[in-house]
C-alpha cells in the first residue's frame, strides 16, 4: 500500500512560516527589529553604534545526542557550538548566552558536572558569556540555548543578498561531522546495541563531536565587506543553499567535482556511503557558505587559520539550484539534508 504523501507544511520552513503569519508584529509595532524570521539569526538596533544578533537552538536527547553513545563534555560543547554557529553564520561577534536546561534527577551529579565543563571549555572559545536561564526536572535530557551577539550597523550579513554572477563559497570540509555519526553508528552495531560511549581521541570523529565554529571568518567577511549572503552549513549543503537561493530570489549552481568532501574510509566505502552525498546531504558541519561578488573574489584567502576556502559555484538568473558534474553535465539539486519534520530525515 502506497505511503500517504506527506502534508508540506510539516517540513521545517513551512512550519517556521505558519508560526510567523500567526505571531510576527511588523516592524512597525517593533521599530528596533531589522531582521525577523527566516534567517540564521535576528537582527535588533540596540543604538547608532551597535546591532544585537539573537537566536536559539535546542540539543534533544533521542535526537542531537544519544546518553550511551556521546560523551557528557561533547553534549555540552556541541549544545553551545551549534547555536554560535547561527552568530558566525551573520558575522557577529559572540557575547552572552542564556541555557535552559531540563535533566532527569539521574542526571544531575557528574554527568551534569561533566556537561557542563564541555560547555565551557566551547564558551571560552567562543567568547560567550552565561547571563541566565532556566532549569527543570524533566525524564531526558533538553537544552536550550539563546545566544547573543554584536554587529556594527548593518554589517549583519543575511541570506538575501547574493546577485547573478556572485561566486559561491565554502569553508571548511564537508562531510566531516556526517561521517563522524557514521562511525558512531558503527561502532553502537559492534557493541550490538550495548552502551558504547565514543572515544575523544578519535580524529574522525571530533567534526561531530567538537564542531568548530568560523567565527573569525565570518566576523572577517562582515568587517571588510566581502560576502554579499551567507548562511551556516547546518542542515547539509543542498539544503542551505536552497534557502540562500530562495531568499535571494536567484539561481544556484554548484560542480560536484569541487565539492571539499571529507575522505571516507574503505570499510564504510563499501557499506555504500559515498563523500559525495555526505558532503551534499550530512549537515551538522557548520562552516560557512556564503557568496562574493566577482569583482571581490581576488580578496577572498584560500584558507582562513588553517580551515580551506572553496569555490563550488556561481550565482545565475533564475530560481531553485542545480549541480554540474565533471563532464558539464547538469541536473536539478534536490534539497536532501537534515528536515526533523520530513520522514526521510
């Protein structure tokens, strides 16, 4: 029997825009507000001198983390890091954040403690400061992060800036943290479903463990005026860049064969998982993508403190994004990265 077709509005900006027609004030009832839903982040005028960047993220156990699989430092480190990733993502600098929180009471001894410590050795990192939150007892784990960053006015870089003829960017690796699950899964299927808490020393592993965050690069960008949108890496390339594009209201067209993929080891090779489709689909990398105007392009660096700067593409007349292969050949890109309300994800 055929699967029901799945109601659109249960995919993750459907559902992000129902709320918005049913809640969003206007900017005329809120003057301070320059940049509202459907960014990485939103944007208030604190005064002449400075922009406020705000968003929030959650970190759910059964979801972004497994008790028996991470270890409590990585939980803690990634909660942070993945909600700076939307600071970077605007090129604001990182200030405060706000931590709700919700344990079981099993949880609140040294495993908390150990959280914790993984939380603030990414805030030290990261330049962020604890100012506030909340607590609760609750049967598992759920974080919630609200970060808080500064800009200068109107140096906040959004998605819906890229223009025909702007080049597309990445930095970083892409696949890294995709792979890193992989082999979380592996070694879960080894242990054959027995706690299996992964180790930190693992190389391939610390992109989904201890993700790192561009800050510098995207304050970079922002400072010197270089990227005209851009966006975090966070959902997979081929679905971040279908929202750059539809913010921007153009054509994207990336060449696989420039994809900087992640090598994937043989053995999960010949499981079938390719770097390709890792690098198109894993998510959770958060480097940044973002696009230049061509006539800015010499002053981007190929590498930003260690971490590659990549040209996949170019920005086109049009709507929606497509892939080119090695031999020119050219197909549209569906969106297939991480959606919590598709049934695929």
């Amino acid at each position: 029997m055929p699967r029901p077709k799945e109601p659109t509005d249960f995919a993750e900006d459907a559902l992000i825009a129902r709320i918005g027609k049913r809640l969003s004030i206007g900017p005329r009832a809120a003057p301070a507000l320059r940049l509202g839903l459907g960014d990485d982040a939103a944007i208030l005028r604190a005064n002449a001198a400075e922009d406020w960047i705000f968003s929030t993220d959650f970190s759910l156990e059964g979801v972004h983390f497994r008790l028996d699989t991470h270890p409590p430092d990585a939980v803690g480190y990634r909660a942070l890091a993945r909600a700076a990733s939307d600071l970077a993502a605007m090129g604001s600098e990182p200030a405060f954040f706000l931590l709700s929180l919700a344990i079981p009471r099993a949880r609140a001894g040294r495993w908390l403690d150990a959280m914790l410590a993984g939380m603030r050795r990414a805030a030290r990192r990261l330049g962020l400061r604890l100012v506030g939150g909340d607590t609760t007892c609750w049967p598992q784990v759920a974080i919630s992060i609200t970060v808080i960053g500064r800009a200068a006015p109107g140096r906040a870089i959004r998605r819906d800036g890229a223009r025909p003829g702007d080049l597309i960017c990445v930095s970083g690796r892409l696949g890294g943290a995709a792979l890193g699950l992989a082999l979380l899964l592996q070694k879960r299927r080894a242990a054959g479903g027995k706690a299996a808490i992964a180790s930190r020393r693992n190389s391939l592993l610390r992109p989904h463990l201890y993700p790192q965050i561009p800050v510098a690069l995207g304050l970079h960008l922002a400072r010197q005026r270089l990227a005209s949108a851009m966006m975090d890496l966070s959902d997979g390339l081929s679905t971040d860049l279908a929202r750059l594009a539809k913010a921007s209201r153009v054509k994207a067209r990336i060449h696989l064969d420039r994809l900087p993929a992640v090598r994937v080891p043989p053995a999960l090779a010949r499981r079938g998982i390719r770097a390709e489709t890792l690098a198109l689909n894993g998510g959770e990398d958060y480097g940044l993508l973002f696009t230049v105007p061509a006539a800015r392009a010499s002053r981007i660096p190929r590498a930003f403190r260690g971490s590659p700067i990549t040209v996949i593409g170019e920005i086109r007349e049009g709507r929606g994004v497509e892939a080119a292969d090695a031999h020119g050949r050219i197909r549209p890109l569906t969106s297939a990265g991480w959606d919590p309300f598709r049934r695929s994800s």
